[in-house]
C-alpha cells in the first residue's frame, strides 16, 4: 500500500506535468519524493544494505 504522503505527491507529479511523457512525470515525482525526504533504492540496495546491517 502506498502511504496517502506519497500518493498525494506523484498525483501532483502528474497533474502538474500532465503533458509530460510518463517517463518525465515518474522522474519529476522522484525528484520531488526526495526533496520531501523520502528514500528511493532499488530492491537489491534494500537487501544489500540489510544484510549488511
């Protein structure tokens, strides 16, 4: 389930950028979920850094 925060944000990605390809409204919603302070990784990052721990 995605948390409402992160909903709400790529909503705004999109509806703000809506004549943007769907590759530059999914950049543009990383880009503001990490100015929010959110932390986006790819799985194996995730795992990597988990087993590391």
């Amino acid at each position: 389930m995605i948390p409402d925060a992160v909903a709400a944000i790529i909503a705004a990605a999109i509806r703000d950028h809506a004549t943007n390809t769907p590759e530059e409204q999914g950049r543009r919603a990383v880009r503001e979920l990490r100015d929010a302070g959110w932390t986006i990784a790819a799985p194996d990052v995730i795992a990597a850094a988990l087993r590391a721990a």
